[in-house]
C-alpha cells in the first residue's frame, strides 16, 4: 500500500479562489493606508477582473471596505470575527468580556471610552462604547493610532519588556503638535513615569484639541494585555477631569478583576 503524505491530500482539496482570496487580504493586511486594485494587481499578478470580483464580494460581506480615494483596507467584520477566536476553553475574550465594562463607563461619564491593544506597528482600537454627552468624541473598533502618542499609546508602551521597547523607540517618532515627544531619551523618561503613576494623560499630543487618560488592564498572570482609555475635548474643567481619571481608572481596576485567565485578543 502506497503512503499518502497528509500534505499532499491537503493540497489536492483545496480551494484556489479561496487561496486567492486569503492572498488579497494577506496583501491589504501589509498596508494600514490600503491598496488600489492596480496595487494588488501588481503585487499578487493577478488578472484585473480577478482582483475586482474577489474585492467586490469581500465588500458585500464587510471584510473590506473602500475609501474615497479608492483604495481598499480590511474591514470591520474581521474584527468581530476575530472577537469569536479562542484556542482553547480557558482563554477568555477580551473584548468580549470587556464591553460591558466600556458600556457602563460610557454611560456614566457620557464619554466615549476605549479598549487598546498593541498590534504590531500601531495601537489598534479593539473595542468601543459611545458616549452620549455634547460634544463627546466619537470612537470606534479599528482604529489605529500611533505607538509613542496618546494616552493608551503611550501606557501599552510603559509595560513593555525593555528589549521590545528598545525595538519601539528605534523608530522614527513624528510629531503631530508642539506636545508630542519626539525624542527617544525623553519619551523612555516619560514611560517610566506613567509606570510608577499607573495611568497616563493625553495633553495633546495627537490633536491639540483633544485630551484622554488611561489605565492599564492586567490578566491574572499581572501581564497587562489593554488600555482603557477616555478621549474628551481640551478645555475641559479641572473638577471633571479628575472625575473622568478615577473613573477610568477604577473601570479598568474592575476589568482587570473580571479576567478569570490567559487572554486572547
């Protein structure tokens, strides 16, 4: 009897489309800014018509999406699926187990509020709740933001191993107002602060106009694996401030309490 490599049979049932499919999303996940049909064509020589039927059927089911320019990025439906991943009965979701959390904090401070996560070379926004106050800043699930400014940002970084915080202070650091730290030295000072602290602010680094704490959110192994962060608007009173910072600190206390395990993301 003749032996069947397993990773021949595996070969032999699968789905070209399907491959084809994973290509395009493998490319579009390579590029936060997104790529053009023309891009992809280039990149995955491909057929044109190929390309825009795989695109096309991808957008009706919210796994991509096009901007105005025309370039297409990953969609939202990506990160609900990816909200349902688990490798085991023991991991819990994080994003799931936070949103009651964000929910209510939203509902109390009337502010919207966040969940970050360190994602390769950005701060991704995992989970999100609306915030019903005037005024209130609008945030949403997939947003990116950068990793050396921001409130969130700069926490994740604080609670890094020093050799993969080496890593992130190697790159280039842009400056987006007056308040972004651009300097390597005087941003690794800072982390060291918001670490003794255990929150941080948001002065204005990324927009003049806009202002944020955040606490860190720990798993049971006391590793922390988010940020919960609540952006409002610059000119906010003092009193109120401090109500959204011992806020935002004791929801990310009782999340940090709600984890039962090993997280997943």
């Amino acid at each position: 009897m003749v032996a069947i490599n397993q990773g021949d049979a595996a070969l032999k049932h699968r789905i070209p489309v399907i491959d084809r499919m994973m290509d395009v999303l493998a490319q579009l996940e390579r590029r936060d800014t997104g790529l053009t049909i023309r891009d992809l064509v280039s990149q995955l020589h491909l057929p044109r018509t190929t390309i825009y039927r795989i695109l096309n059927t991808l957008q009706m089911h919210d796994m991509v999406h096009r901007d105005e320019s025309g370039a297409y990025q990953l969609g939202r439906r990506l990160l609900g699926l990816a909200s349902h991943v688990s490798a085991g009965a023991s991991q819990v979701d994080l994003a799931a187990i936070a949103q009651p959390y964000l929910d209510r904090l939203a509902h109390d401070l009337g502010e919207g509020v966040k969940l970050s996560v360190i994602d390769k070379n950005s701060i991704l926004v995992l989970a999100a709740a609306q915030g019903r106050r005037e005024y209130a800043l609008t945030v949403a699930p997939g947003q990116r933001m950068e990793v050396h400014a921001g409130a969130a940002s700069r926490l994740l970084l604080s609670y890094l191993p020093a050799p993969e915080l080496a890593e992130w202070l190697e790159k280039p650091l842009v400056a987006f107002t007056a308040k972004t730290i651009t300097d390597p030295k005087r941003l690794k000072t800072e982390l060291s602060r918001i670490r003794r602290l255990g929150w941080s602010q948001d002065k204005g680094e990324t927009a003049q106009s806009i202002q944020a704490f955040a606490a860190p959110i720990f798993d049971t192994r006391e590793e922390m694996v988010g940020a919960l962060s609540v952006p409002f608007l610059a000119g906010t009173e003092s009193s109120r401030m401090e109500d959204i910072r011992l806020a935002t600190i004791a929801a990310a206390k009782a999340l940090t309490e709600a984890i039962p395990g090993p997280v997943t993301r």
